[in-house]
C-alpha cells in the first residue's frame, strides 16, 4: 500500500511530506510539520483499550484501522455519535464562511481515504477466510433444499398411508375383535391365579407379623374380586367368604397385638417397664440387668411419623414396641377400621388395666412372704418407722407402687405412641385433629385415677367398724371391755369347687352374657379361631382369665387382695411414688389435649380432704383411746432409756410415736392446716387425760363408796393461789434455794395446818400414787421438751376446714419430687408444719403441759411436808403418844417416828429414781427446818408432860435427825433438842436464858441460832413444865401450879419485854 499511495501523498496538496502509512512515523523534527496520522497526533482515549497495553500480535492492516478510528475519535467526534446527522457535517464542510469548516474538507477527505485503503488492507488479509466462509455457507444451504426435498417427499408418503388405512377390511376387524376377546380370557385367568394364592400369602404376611403388606394383599384381592367380570364365576363365592371373614380376622388380630403391647403382654415390652421400674426403686431380684433407658421423648423424636410407616422384612416387628405400635396403627387405617379399633380400645382400657394391677399384686406377693411382711402391729396400732417389720412392709408398699407405675407409664407411653401415630394419619389425610379418635387419653387418665384412688383405700382408710387394738383382738374385747365377735367373711370366690357342675355351668353363662357385652373381654378366642394357622409367639403366656383373677383377688373390704395392713401411716409411703409417677406422667400428656396439667393431682386434693382426713381423724381418735384406754397406759416404760433420761410413763412414749409418726407423714403430703389440727387437738386430749389422772391421784376417799371430789391437802396446796403457793413457787424458781422463802413456807404451812389439821385422809397413803406423780412429773417435762422440737412455722397457709377457702386453691404438690423421700428414705428432723395462728393453740398446749408437770411438781414437794406434819401431830398427841411415863428408862423412839423415817426414807428414794437432781433437791431442802420449827411452836401439843416423857421427846428428835441426814444434807435439830432441853432445866432455868439473851442483846453480842426462841415459845416452855401438877385433880397442887406459873411468865415477860 505504501507504493500504491506513497507518491501522492507525498506531492500532494496536502503539503505533508513523509507522511508513509505502511510504517510507524518517524519522530517529529522541530521544524517540520507533524502529520495528522502520526501516533502523536491521535490523543489518546479513555475507554480505549490501544492506549493501555501494547499490540505485538496486530498485523499491519489492523493497526491501520486502529489508528483512523483513533484519528476519526479525536478529529471527527461527532461522527462516532448515535445521533450524528451526516448532512449537518456535510454542510458545515461547505460553508465558506468564518463558522464553516470548507477549510477542513481537504482532511475530510484524506481521512475518508485513509479508512477505505484500511478496510482494503484487512480484507487483503483476510481474504482466505472469507472465501472458505463462503464454501461452507454454500455448502449449509445445499443441505437444507436437500431436507426440504426429503420431508415433501415424506408427507406425500404419509398422504398415501391415511387414505390406504382409511379403507375398511373386515377380516382384519374379526380378528381384532378376537384378539381383544382372548387378552381378556388371559387376563381374567392371571387375576384368578393370583386370586388362588391370596390365602396362602395372607397367612404368611400374617404370621410374619407383616400387617401393612398383608392389609394391601387382602385389599387388592378384594378389589379384584369386586370387578364385574368376575361376578358370574361362582367358583370365586368361596374365596370372598373366606376374605370377607378374613378381613374382620385380621381387624381383631390387629387389635389384639395392639393390646399385647400397649398393655405389657408381649415379651418384647417386658424390657422398658421394668427398667422404669428398677430406675425408680422396686424390688430388683427377679428382674434381669438391662441398658440404660432411654428417654421417652427421644423415642418420640426418632419415630418418622410424618411419612407412611414401612416395613422392613430383615428386622423383627415387635423388637420396637413403639414403632410396632405405629405400624399397627398404619394397617387399621389402611384396613378402614382405625375408628372402630379405637373403640375397641377404649371399651377394653378399664378392663385391661384391671389385670395389669391385679397381676402386678399376685407378682408382688409371691416375692414376699407373708410372714416377713410386717403384718402385726403393736397394741396402739402403730408402726414404728425404724422397726424391721415396717421396713419389711415399706418394702412391700415400694416395690408394688413402682412396679405398677412403671407399668403405668410404659402403657401410658404406648398409647402416646398410638395417640400421635393417629393425628400424624390424620393430618396426612386431611381429617383434622378427630375428638373421636384423639380423645382417649383423658379416659386412660380417668382409669389411672380410680386405679391409683383404689390402692390409697386400700392401704389407707380401713373399716370403722371392725377396728381393734392388738390386745382386744387377742382378748376379744374392745376398749370398753364388752366382748364383740370377730368378723367372719361368709363367703369368697376363691374357696368355691370351681369344677363342680354347677360353678362350670354357672361359669359358662357368665362367660357367653360377658362375650355378648363385651367381645373380647375374657379371652383370646377370636384370635386363635379367625385364623386357624397363626402361630403363637415364642415366650408369650397367656394372662389369667379376667373374670377369674377378678374372682379370686377380690378381698373385703377393697377391690383388690391387700398386701400389708392398711394404714393412714401407709401415706407416707404411698404418696411419694404417686407423686413421681404422675410428674413423670406430665411429659407423656400429649400437649393439645383437653387434659390440663393441675388435673393431674385434682383427685389427690379430693382423696385427703374427704377421705385421707376423716380417716386420720378417726384414726388418731383411737390411737389416742387405745393409747389412754389401756390398764398399763400410766405405767412406767421398761424401754423408757431408749428415749428418755429419767422413767416415763408408757402412754407417753407411745402418744409422742403417734405424734412423731403423724409428722413424719405430715413431711410427705402437701401441708394442710386441718391435718396440724388435728394432732393438735389429740394434744389437748392427752393433757386433759393426764390432768384427770394426776387429779385421780391426789382426790380423797377413792375406795369408799361416798365418790368425793376433795383434794389431797398438798394438791390444794399446789393447785389453789393463795401465800403458800407463790412462795413455792418463787422458792422454785430462785438459784439457790432462798432461806428466806424457805423459813416463809414453814412459817405459813405450820400456821395453816394448825388453823385446819391434817387428817389421814389429807396425805398420800399409797407409795404407787407417789412414783405416779413423779412418773407424771417427768412424763410431762419429756413429752413438753419432746413436743417443742418439733414446732416449725410454714409460709402455707392452706386450710381445708375453713370453708371460705377457695375449693380449688393450689398445693404444694411439689416434694414433693425429692428421691430422698420417694425411696423412703426418711431421715432427718421431723417437724409439725404451722402457720402463725395454729402455732398459738401449739404454744398453748405445751404451755399446759409444764404447768401441769410444775403442778405435781409442787404436789410433790408439799407432800413430803405434810406427811410430816401429820405425823408429828400424831406423834405429839397425848391421845396417841402420852408424855406422861413412868420411871422406866426410855430406850424406844415412838412408833409414829419409826414410821414417819421409814416413809421418809421411801418418799426419797421414789425421788432419787424418778426425779432429777435439782428436783430433789427441791423436794429435800428445809425438812429439817421444818421439823425444828414444828416440834418446837407445837410443843403444848405434847401436854402434859413430864421428864420421861421430855427424854423420850429428845430421843425422837435425835431419831429423826439422824434419819434426816440421809435425805438433807447439814441437817441439824438442835434447836428442837435445846428447846426440850430447857424443859429438862426447869422454869428457872427457862427465866435465867431469857434475862442472858437479853444481857447478850444489851451488850450487842449474838446468841446462836439454835438457842434463839421468842416469847410465846418460852411461855409455852413454861407452861409445860407445869402442865403435869396443872393436869393434877387435886385443887391446892393445881392453885400452886398456876401461881409459880404465872410469876415464871410475868418474870419472863419483863427479861423479854413482853406485857
């Protein structure tokens, strides 16, 4: 190309020399023109690619045509627009004029050059491919006409054959017809040959346990059988009987393996009930080791109920109960009868769970003996929590509650299994959630009620009118004494011939009226006679008849055969399974059924208002009769240093068992006010019990048979206000003893005793009655101190008595999940929960107790001293003790003083063994001062008396004194023998101590205690010694004895200031 346009370029009129198109341009000189092609003269361009990498793969004819484009860019822009109008360029190059570009169409011109001889260079390049381009293209049209030619020629073919086919032959139409006939004949015989095998695969697919296949073998041989061709072949008449009977067989078989494992009959669903069982705490031994059990709720979440169930011919159907179960229900539906199977099931639930228990207690009893059970109870008819006998009966109690819950729950697994099984069908077939078939589980919970109700009957509330203490069972009387006969049951079920000829009649009567009510009710017989070849499963055992179990576990009073004896004390016991069981229960409850979780426990808020505290009521009224009724009731304890320090009464002991057993229990139930009341109450009653005993004690003439009401004086003393009982009472109550109080008391108890004697009549007589205050004093601290630690104030305030509580109020139905108590595990503190107002009649009542116990206590303390009195007065009468003796010397103490140091010494050793030590003390502390003070203001008792007498007088005071200081100890009667000493002396020397003590007061020296004596009792002195020859008949000795008298007492008068 350069030699083609090169010269005229370069001469051009463009005037631009060594312009040269076929190279790149040379740089530019300084003085010489660039050309408007060089590269330097085209700007470079943003969006273009050229600019920014270098071209060393682009031949010479495209580098040409880049560059004019790039020229055509930068020079003629506005031909590269889309809206360029060329007519507009074209008249601008054509105006002359000052605006115009005619000056540039000189460039117009070279530039539109420019890009023809660069459009001639790219084709002269290219010139190869464009021709071989054009071969090919005449090639491609080529082969079109020659498929245009061939699909002409194939329509006109296709003409030919409609109208050939449009040409009717009727041998062909025979033989068509012929054809059709003989495919029938064909196909008629196939379905009757697979018609002929349908019993034998139905069989199979059966005893296979291959329900869902053997559903669509049954339905499709009934659908074939329902097609009218088949309608005339009366062989086929045989073969629909057979399936027409066969469908309801396999409905009752399906139904019967239903109940095989949603009631725990099959062996395969042994496994998960006694784990249940096991993991909670029943009886292990016959149960063999298993896995860990799996939560329920991940056997929900790994069953696909949402897709069809399937078979799987490789595994066992029954090895998984719960997907067995679904598979059960898939056949019933796909059998059609899925609504009348849930009839079926609900009208057999009472029934069937009827047997579970009742098996479940005849296991139970043949794995405990009857002679380990615990079956005897003690005289109060109360079991002791720690004896091995009630552990034995716990045990019992324990094992049949988990063994029967956990088969509660595993049937209650089942039927959740079912329940979902069914609303999965349900939805997956449109029929929305159906009341008809999801409603079962409240029935199933109504049943677990009346079940669960039953067992608390039985083991819980017993017959009022045959109850009976241990020991009137024995003697055959009850606690009045009237002998009652002992009930004998007349007739039971399991003692008649049940293979005579009338009871198998009979029997078999029952059993056709109960199969026509019920079908299925009392065996299997459908089952096993629908389909004669069904094999039975290996390891199944066939349940007792229902009928007969019912008849042979049937025991009086309750429904069932009770294992232990029943109890309100069996609450404590029964309760905490219960409780678990129906916690547990919760999380089966499907959640959109009508069956609210607080109507769960409703039925137990019903059973201890109107059963459970009636029956409490009851029972703790005769436990507290047999308790206060019994002969050795006010006895002592032989056990007593089991539980007490000092001896206690055995009533007592036995009352506080009741009482701490009542609380035990009361731990295991939700609290409830009535049932604190109600212990509280038997409180009250045992201290008005043990108030009438003390008062039985200490009343007079017991024996005669004028019946008085009057106390002993030492009672009154003790039970009336007045001096003498408040200074005792402060005496008790100061540490140490007051002396003060003490010379107080004898002080006032002289004085009173002298204003109204003491009679035999006033003072204990009986040893026995002493050690029963003393057993009662002690009684009462140790039931009071007992009773306080078992005071515990609760935040609940629930009351069933009141009626103006809500009925519907919550408890505290929580324990109430402790294992610790439903493993019976039942240690620790025991308390009596109350709220702030029950506690005021509790604080009452032991209140109650420690007076009565401080009451004896006083009764104790002043009988000693009135004994005293009494005796000395006896002792200081002349009618029985004459002071008046002969010259004989004396060597005998009085009889009265004998037996005052004998009962003395025999009032302390009741003391020492019942009482403790600062009760003894109080008891002992100021009879010596007693005795000084009574022997010596009593002295005129004595008169007359003279020197034998006087001695005989100082020979009991040494007697008593020596007597003394065995019981009280620095005991010391000189006072009393000094004082009878002056006697000895005579008046004069009565006058001379009188003007001593009175020189030893003037000169402030003091006399002895034992010395002092007031002026009536010197006077007294006096008059004794005159009171023989005052006694004297004879006038003049008598006259004489007055005035030596009376001038002794004026003498003794003036030394002791006296007027």
């Amino acid at each position: 190309m350069s030699n083609r346009f090169g010269g005229s370029y370069r001469n051009g009129a463009y005037g631009r020399p060594d312009d040269d198109y076929d190279s790149p341009p040379a740089p530019p000189q300084s003085s010489a023109r660039r050309s408007p092609f060089e590269p330097g003269r085209f700007p470079s361009s943003g969006s273009s690619s050229a600019s920014r990498r270098p071209r060393g793969n682009e031949t010479n004819a495209e580098r040409q045509i880049s560059q004019v484009l790039e020229h055509i860019k930068s020079e003629w822009p506005s031909m590269i627009q889309n809206d360029c109008i060329p007519v507009s360029l074209a008249l601008q190059l054509l105006d002359n004029s000052s605006v115009g570009r005619a000056h540039e169409y000189g460039n117009f011109k070279k530039t539109h050059q420019y890009l023809q001889d660069s459009l001639k260079g790219i084709v002269h390049e290219h010139h190869q491919g464009f021709n071989s381009s054009i071969g090919t293209f005449h090639k491609i049209q080529g082969s079109i006409q020659a498929s245009q030619k061939r699909v002409r020629a194939l329509k006109e073919s296709l003409a030919a054959s409609k109208n050939s086919l449009c040409t009717s032959d009727p041998e062909l139409k025979k033989l068509y017809k012929s054809s059709q006939m003989y495919d029938e004949v064909l196909q008629t015989l196939n379905e009757l040959e697979d018609l002929r095998t349908v019993p034998d695969q139905l069989e199979a697919r059966i005893s296979e346990k291959r329900f869902l296949t053997a559903v669509e073998v049954l339905q499709n041989a009934l659908r074939k059988l329902r097609k009218p061709e088949l309608d005339d072949i009366g062989a086929l008449s045989d073969l629909r009987s057979y399936l027409a009977n066969q469908e309801t067989a396999l409905m009752d078989i399906l139904v019967e393996e239903l109940h095989e494992h949603l009631y725990l009959k099959s062996p395969y669903c042994q496994e998960r009930w006694q784990s249940l069982a096991k993991n909670q705490g029943a009886y292990t031994q016959n149960y063999s080791d298993s896995a860990a059990i799996t939560p329920f709720h991940i056997v929900l979440d790994t069953l696909d109920l949402e897709n069809p169930v399937t078979e799987d011919p490789s595994k066992n159907p029954e090895a998984d109960t719960s997907w067995y179960i679904a598979l059960l229900a898939e056949s019933l539906n796909k059998l059609g009868r899925l609504e009348s199977a849930v009839d079926t099931l609900n009208q057999r639930l009472p029934v069937e769970l009827f047997s579970v228990v009742n098996e479940t207690i005849n296991d139970v009893d043949q794995r405990h003996p009857s002679s380990l059970r615990g079956g005897s109870s003690n005289s109060q008819g109360l079991h002791i929590y720690s004896s091995r006998e009630t552990q034995m009966r716990a045990d019992v109690i324990y094992d049949l509650l988990w063994t029967l819950y956990g088969k509660f729950e595993a049937i209650a697994e089942g039927h959740r299994v079912f329940h979902e099984a069914v609303k999965s069908l349900a939805r997956r077939e449109g029929a929305g959630n159906s009341s008809q078939l999801l409603g079962s589980f409240r029935e199933l919970w109504n049943l677990y009620q009346n079940e669960i109700r039953s067992l608390l009957h039985n083991y819980v509330t017993t017959d009022a009118d045959i109850y009976q203490s241990a020991s009137s069972l024995r003697n055959g009387t009850v606690l009045d004494g009237n002998k009652v006969p002992q009930r004998e049951s007349l007739f039971k079920f399991s003692e008649a011939d049940q293979k005579s000829i009338e009871m198998t009649a009979e029997y078999e009567a029952l059993d056709n009226i109960i199969k026509t009510a019920v079908p299925g009710l009392t065996s299997n017989s459908r089952k096993s006679q629908a389909v004669g070849k069904k094999p039975s499963l290996i390891g199944k055992e066939p349940r007792k008849s229902t009928i007969g179990g019912v008849l042979d576990s049937r025991n009086t009073p309750g429904s069932y055969k009770s294992l232990v004896e029943p109890s309100v004390f069996n609450m404590s016991l029964l309760l905490p399974p219960t409780l678990v069981f129906i916690q547990r229960l919760r999380a089966i409850v499907p959640p959109g059924t009508d069956l609210a979780a607080s109507a769960l426990t409703s039925f137990l808020d019903n059973f201890l208002v109107n059963v459970f505290q009636p029956q409490l009521d009851e029972t703790l009224g005769k436990l507290s009769d047999s308790v206060l009724g019994e002969v050795d009731s006010f006895q002592q304890d032989t056990d007593w240093r089991l539980v007490a320090r000092r001896p206690v009464f055995k009533g007592t002991t036995a009352f506080f068992a009741i009482v701490t057993a009542f609380c035990r229990m009361l731990g295991t139930i939700p609290h409830d006010q009535a049932l604190s009341a109600l212990i509280i109450s038997q409180m009250m009653r045992y201290y008005e019990r043990c108030s009438a005993w003390f008062k039985s004690l200490v009343s007079k003439a017991q024996d005669s048979n004028t019946v008085s009401h009057d106390l002993r004086f030492s009672a009154k003393l003790a039970t009336t206000e007045g001096d003498i009982q408040a200074t005792i009472q402060k005496l008790w109550t100061s540490d140490p003893f007051d002396r003060e109080l003490i010379e107080k008391e004898v002080g006032l108890l002289i004085m009173r005793t002298n204003e109204s004697p003491l009679g035999p009549s006033d003072v204990i007589q009986d040893r026995d009655v002493i050690s029963s205050l003393c057993l009662l004093y002690t009684s009462m601290k140790w039931l009071s101190t007992k009773i306080i630690g078992l005071r515990h104030i609760t935040r609940h305030n629930t009351d069933s008595s009141q009626p103006t509580m809500p009925k519907d109020q919550n408890r505290r139905w929580t324990l109430l999940n402790d294992p610790s108590k439903a493993n019976g595990e039942q240690q620790g503190p025991v308390y009596l929960p109350m709220t702030q107002e029950t506690v005021q009649s509790f604080d009452g009542i032991v209140s109650s107790y420690q007076e009565l116990a401080g009451t004896v206590l006083l009764t104790l303390h002043m009988e000693i001293r009135c004994r005293i009195i009494q005796s000395l007065r006896v002792a200081l009468s002349p009618e029985t003790a004459p002071y008046v003796l002969g010259d004989r010397e004396i060597k005998e103490p009085d009889p009265q003083i004998l037996s005052l140091n004998a009962e003395l010494i025999a009032y302390d050793e009741t003391a020492v063994r019942f009482l403790r030590d600062r009760e003894i003390a109080f008891v002992r502390e100021g009879l010596g001062l007693l005795i000084n003070s009574y022997l010596v203001s009593n002295a005129l008792s004595t008169q007359p008396m003279n020197m034998r007498g006087c001695e005989r007088m100082q020979l009991n005071i040494l007697v008593l004194q020596q007597n003394l200081k065995n019981i009280e100890a620095d005991v010391d009667l000189a006072r009393a023998a000094k004082y009878y000493g002056l006697f000895e002396a005579g008046p004069d020397a009565i006058v001379e101590k009188a003007k001593r003590d009175k020189e030893r007061e003037a000169d402030e020296s003091s006399t002895p205690e034992a010395e002092k004596f007031n002026y009536d009792e010197l006077k007294a002195l006096v008059e004794l010694c005159y009171s023989v020859q005052l006694s004297d008949p004879e006038r003049g000795v008598n006259a004489a004895a007055k005035r030596q008298m009376g001038e002794k007492i004026l003498a003794l008068s003036e030394y002791m200031w006296q007027t």
